[in-house]
C-alpha cells in the first residue's frame, strides 16, 4: 500500500488491476485503517480515472455474494449519493411506484453516509427487514414485484472501509461504485451520477455489458431527474436531455424536494407519498424518475410511463407493494 499511496499523492495513475488488487487486499485485512482513510482521501482530491473505477468495480463484483434473479428481467434505481443536495428518498419511492406499475425492482441500497438518511435507513425505520436469502428474495419479486438488497449483507468483505465511511461522512469513490456492484446483476438499470464527468465513466462502462440503462445527471447536480431544471440521459442508443416541460410542468424549485433532517422526519415524507399526502412537486419528481425506469425497461416514450407512474402512485398500487413487502418481513 505505501507504494501505491505514493504514487498517487504523486498525481499519477494505477491501473485496473492494481486498483482491484487494492481493494481485495483491503478486504482481506491486509491494510491498517490509517492507509485505508488516506487511499480514500486520494480520491476526493483527484478524478478517478475510467481504468481505476472498472478496477474497483470489478473487485466488488467478485467480491460479492451474488444472487441468481435472472428471468425476472429486473430493473435496479440506484442513485451515487453525494451530490450534497438532501433531498427525500427520491429513487426508493421511485421503486415501489415502479413495482406498482408492474415492472420488477431489485433495489439495491445502503445506510446514508453523506446524506441525512439513506435508502436502507428509511427502509428500516419503516419496517422493512433486510434478508440476503434467495428463496426470501424471489418469494417478495413473485408476490410485491420488488425486492431489497441491502448492501452490507451481500458485501461482507467491505466490512473493513464501512466504518471508515461513517467517521469520514463525506463521498468517497464507494459512492461510484454502489449502483455498480448490485449483487443480483439486473437485466435493467436506472442509475443516477453525481457529475457529467462520472456520467461520462458510467457510460464508458456501462457500454461495454450486456445490461439495458439509462444513466441520469441533472445539469444544477442532482443525481436524478430533479426537475428543477434539464437533466442529461446516456442510454443503449443515444443520449438525450429530459425537461421538465416533457412531463407538461413547470421547473420545481430546490426547496420543494429537499429532504428530511433526520430519519424519522424522513420517513415521515416517505409515507406521506406514498399515502397520497405529498405535494405536487414531491408526486412530480418520484413519478418521473419512476417514468425513466418504466421506459428504460418496456421501451416506451417517457410521457407514457409518466402516466403510468402517476397512476401507479394515484391509485394505491405503489403503497400497496411497500405495505406487502413489510409484511412478508415480519
């Protein structure tokens, strides 16, 4: 590791399989927790370079325990984090208005580190237990249409850096990786990037699998379709930008989509979603990020898996598959 650090505290690059050899020997115990804090911190002064992310990638991906979803042709919303905004749960409401609309979910999440409060925490706190057993898994596609992989189960060797994350409480290049490295590797994906240039790795990367995506990046920085203003797509075939005037509205305002302050409060306006108490703008950019993997998946035009979006959370369908799948947990 005291090579590799110099070598990069000296601006220069590692290659991919350097950067996996890392990340496996990190997993192994190999490096104590002060070199770990310092390889992290490298990288929240420099880019990361394309060969270093695929390094990092594929480690986690051979690192994982994986789970066998094929056939369900799934589709995973999962968002990098760190694009400092606090905005509510967008991508996890997302999921369960996606799964009312009868597309397959298989949601892959993790406690919040840069953020007030993550998918999996919210998810928690509502009553959602997590469970890494495939029978389990399959039993809540078959009966909800989604199913929730929570990152720590199924990527035990990063039990050395999880703590490390939390004291450091800002991004790090495990924000990158986290939509990357869904142990259930879905046939579909809806991933939202923090920044043009991770949108431009992402779909150097992305290009080269077999995996149906659309990868979004709103241009004010959100890592999804904000609706405060123009969002860019990279799909399969072409890339596009996304207005808010494509859904018939106006462009929303910060204000209208922050966040909670804590999990509770969060969760909070989970449900209020979902139970048809939410505003316009809060019901607007869920059921648009909804509309982009309802499009991604069934190969529509996105103002008609808007509406299917809408109706999925206007009618109860998308509350009644979250309230099954705290069910089938209990």
């Amino acid at each position: 590791m005291k090579n590799i650090l110099n070598r990069l505290i000296n601006q220069e690059q590692i290659s991919s399989e350097e950067a996996k050899a890392v990340l496996v020997n990190i997993s192994k115990g190999d490096f104590n927790q002060s070199q770990i804090a310092s390889f992290l911190t490298v990288y929240m002064m420099r880019n990361i370079t394309i060969y270093e992310l695929q390094g990092f990638r594929d480690a986690l991906l051979e690192l994982c325990i994986p789970v066998n979803l094929n056939g369900y042709n799934a589709i995973d919303l999962c968002g990098t984090g760190g694009d400092g905004k606090d905005t509510f749960n967008i991508s996890t409401l997302a999921s369960f208005v996606t799964a009312g609309a009868g597309v397959n979910v298989a949601k892959h999440g993790n406690y919040g580190v840069s953020s007030n409060c993550g998918s999996s925490n919210v998810l928690e706190h509502l009553g959602v237990k997590f469970s890494s057993d495939i029978d389990f898994l399959k039993t809540c596609l078959e009966a909800v249409g989604i199913c929730v992989m929570h990152a720590p189960l199924f990527h035990p060797a990063m039990k050395n850096v999880a703590p490390i994350r939390r004291e450091l409480g800002v991004k790090t290049f495990f924000n990158m990786l986290g939509p990357m490295v869904n142990p259930a590797f879905p046939e579909n994906q809806m991933v939202g990037v923090f920044s043009l240039e991770l949108l431009r790795l992402y779909s150097y990367l992305y290009q080269n699998t077999d995996k149906n995506y659309s990868i979004v990046h709103a241009l004010d920085g959100y890592d999804e379709i904000s609706l405060t203003g123009s969002a860019k797509v990279v799909n399969n075939s072409a890339e596009i930008m996304i207005n808010p005037s494509d859904f018939g509205i106006v462009a929303l305002t910060q204000k209208a989509i922050h966040g909670g302050d804590s999990v509770a409060s969060s969760a909070k306006i989970f449900t209020h979603i979902l139970n048809g108490q939410g505003t316009n703008a809060q019901n607007n950019v869920v059921c648009a990020n909804a509309a982009l993997a309802i499009s991604t998946v069934k190969s529509i035009p996105i103002t008609e898996s808007f509406a299917l979006a809408k109706e999925s959370l206007k009618s109860g369908q998308a509350k009644k598959r979250f309230e099954k799948l705290v069910a089938l947990s209990q």
